[in-house]
C-alpha cells in the first residue's frame, strides 16, 4: 500500500500514475502522481544487503491547488 503524503490516500501503487521508474542503489524508485490530489511524489522500495525490506515515500513538487 503506498499512502499519499498530500492528501493521504492509500491505494495500491497501480491506482497512482506512473510518471517515471529508476533505480538507486538498492532501491527501485517510482515518481507517482495522486489521482485525487495531482500531488506528485517518489515511492522508495528495496531489500537491504541485510535482507531488511524498505520503502518509503518523499514529496517532489508542491500539490496543485486548482488555482
């Protein structure tokens, strides 16, 4: 489940936009955008050389207002 940190929906990552994939490091990255807000941010997830699974999510951008 990966959780908005604009306006907090949760969803699945399929239910966001994809707008871009890398990889760094460890991680694999996903620039998603919000389906109800159109607040942009990058969602973090990789297993650790420990075998520790982690993900995480940074905002990118401000969240559109609609102006």
């Amino acid at each position: 489940m990966v959780k908005c940190p604009h306006c907090g929906f949760e969803g699945i990552d399929r239910a966001f936009t994809l707008l871009k994939t890398w990889k760094y490091g460890y991680y694999n990255v996903k620039r998603l955008q919000c389906p109800i807000c159109s607040g942009k941010f990058n969602y973090y997830h990789g297993v650790s050389p420990r075998g520790k699974t982690i993900e995480f999510v940074i905002r990118v951008g401000g969240k559109r207002t609609g102006k």
